[in-house]
C-alpha cells in the first residue's frame, strides 16, 4: 500500500448553504449525487430522511435552511484538505409524506452558478453594424452584469445581434456558433475553446497495484465518425456556391490521430445545413466546431473510488489515464463527472473523449496520489 493511501481519511462530503454548513442535518443525509457535464449546468441532488418533532415541525424542511435562491457549495472533504465540486443556488425543495411517517423524504436540489443568467428574458441589441462586438465581448459585458469574473476569447464578430432570450440562453448559442465551452465554476465564466494544453488533472490508474484508484474502465473506438466536415451556400449573388471543408484543429491528446486517412478509403466527410440568417463565416466556424466534436472517437467511462483518488475530477479539464495499455492509455478530455456520496462511500463516475491513440505521457511521480493539488 502507498503512503498516500495508507493514511488517507475516507473521503465525505461538506455542505454549506448562505455560508453556514449544515451540519446539524447530516444525520438526516441519506445521500448526495452532483452532476456534471461539459453541456449542460452542474447540478447537485440531496436526499434527506426527516421527522416531526414534538412541536409539529419537521426536523429537515422547517430547520431554515434550505430556500430558493440560498446559496449553496458542496465540496470533498479528504480529511487534511477539501476541494469544491461545485457552488449555486438552491433551486428546490420537495418534501414527501407517504404513509408511513418513518419514510419521510426531503430531496433538495441546487444548480450551479448558471441559475441567475437563466432569470430574466431580455430583448436588447447587442450588436450592430456601426458598432460590431464579438462574441466574447458580449459574454464580458453580460459577466459584468451580473458580478462575475470571466476568462473569454473574442470569437466570431457580430454585424447584428439581437437578444431575445435569457443571458445563459444567448451565450450556449454563441458558445455553440463559435465551437466554445461555456460554464460557470467559482464565480468565473469561462467562454472559450477546450482548452488543451494546460496541466492535466491527478491521473486515473488502473489496473496499477497499490497506486490503482479505478474500479472499472472501458473505452470504445468509433471508427464511424467523419475526419472533416463540409458546408457550402449560395453566395450573394445568386449564381455561385459557397464552399469549404474544415477538418478538426484541437491539439492531439496521443500520438496518432483517430481518423481514417489511411485506411485507403474516399475522404470521410459529411456536409452540415449552414443555418439560416448566418454569416458564411459563422457556417465555416459552426462546421468546425462539428469536426472537432466529431474527432472524439474515443469514449470512455469509467468509476474512480473517490478516497483513493483523493481529488475532484472536474468536467473541462484534462485527465490522464495508465494501466490499459500503450494504445489506450494517455491524457483524455472529461466529458462528464457524477459525484456520489452515500453508505458505500464516496465514487465518481465519468465519461471521457480522445482524439488520438498512443500513449505519449506518463504519471508525473510513482505516487500520483501524494500531492494536493
């Protein structure tokens, strides 16, 4: 057994709602599940049993707690440190009383940070032709109308843009339009391509001896999926055809590319429907983001034992992954991330996606789980 495991606490849970942890209600926590997912807001379910009390209140639902709108935070408690999973609103609040009073159940349910973008129905005009944004810039100056902080790349520029919708509403279809990741974690936006190139996370281990912290992986090779992707229109003046083939352009996570350029075939593309009203150039930027989605041809799944990975692996982020051979094993994209903590314990349950094969990293230490990060 490594010194990391063999001293680490197992791992639990730490609750905090309008800045106080409830601590009081834990006994009554039967368990908590956080979803989390590269398209999709982060969302966090808490089951409770509750009681009456003596004074015909009930132990869980009438303690003042939980409210619409409270604000929330979950994170991991390892013992010596803890680290967040995610941070919101309290979203609702459902309370069952069957007939047997002894099953009585409090589900609580909290959204991430997306909640307050996802409040009010606006009609403004974001750009115009005088004066162009980008679509970066319109996710800074929604950021900043609502008290966050925000890490955003310019994108696709707008001559006209209308929003007619909720802030979040606008943003997932610019974020869409441009090939972007949007999402909300610890107060900041972040508006901007996968991102990477930056430092993975703690590594995944399996089948690794005492260093192993997965309980099961698989991974599967989707060969039909298209290399490129192709858009065409008709031009302006009625007579021509617009037309261009994008290929995927994010940085490889192995060594080879996951396509079939050499499989001594046609080329693989398929043609996309520029959607109407847009630009040309916003087709060609929708139809590359579709052959970057699409050169994921490797996903994989899996269930880490939270206590002997020791971390929260968040969605958005790099994860290396060893043990499942030279072909398989490498850095991978997280794609989903479900937390749970109940009576057996602490487990995360992922998707990942790759676009390459080839292991071309290794664990940065024998013991990949000593450090905190």
């Amino acid at each position: 057994m490594s010194t990391a495991q063999e001293f680490r606490q197992p791992a639990t849970y730490k609750i905090t709602v309008s800045g106080e942890e409830i601590t009081d209600l834990y006994p009554y926590l039967v368990d908590v599940k956080v979803e989390m997912s590269r398209r999709a807001s982060s969302v966090c379910t808490m089951t409770f049993d509750t009681i009456r009390l003596d004074d015909c209140t009930w132990m869980v639902q009438d303690a003042g707690d939980f409210e619409p709108w409270n604000e929330f935070k979950i994170e991991a408690d390892f013992g010596d440190y803890d680290e967040e999973i995610m941070r919101g609103f309290v979203k609702t609040i459902k309370a069952d009383a069957p007939e047997q009073m002894g099953e009585a159940k409090v589900t609580v349910t909290c959204q991430d940070e997306t909640m307050q973008l996802d409040r009010e129905h606006m009609r403004k005009i974001r750009s115009r032709e005088d004066e162009p944004l980008t679509d970066g810039e319109i996710a800074r100056e929604i950021s900043g109308e609502n008290n966050l902080s925000v890490e955003a790349e310019d994108g696709l520029s707008n001559i006209s843009l209308n929003q007619d919708s909720t802030h979040i509403k606008l943003l997932r279809d610019r974020a869409e339009a441009n090939g972007f990741e949007l999402y909300i974690r610890n107060g900041k936006l972040f508006f901007q391509p996968p991102q990477l190139d930056e430092d993975p996370q703690a590594p995944i281990m399996v089948y690794s001896g005492t260093r192993t912290n997965c309980i099961q992986f698989s991974v599967m090779h989707d060969g039909h999926r298209p290399d490129e992707v192709g858009v065409m229109r008709t031009a302006e003046t009625g007579t021509e055809v617009e037309q261009e083939t994008l290929k995927p352009d994010l940085t490889l996570l192995g060594k080879k590319a996951a396509t079939s350029e050499n499989a001594g075939l046609v080329p693989f593309v398929w043609q996309t429907q520029r959607p109407a009203g847009d630009s040309f150039e916003e087709a060609k930027a929708r139809a590359k983001a579709k052959a970057n989605e699409n050169a994921w041809k490797l996903k994989a799944d899996g269930e880490l034992d939270g206590s002997l990975y020791g971390h929260v692996l968040l969605t958005h982020k790099l994860v290396g992954v060893y043990g499942v051979g030279e072909t398989y094993s490498g850095l991978y994209y997280v794609d989903t991330v479900s937390h749970v903590f109940n009576q057996s314990g602490y487990r995360q349950s992922f998707k990942l996606l790759r676009n390459a094969t080839g292991k071309n990293t290794e664990p940065e230490s024998d013991d990949s789980l000593a450090a905190v990060r």
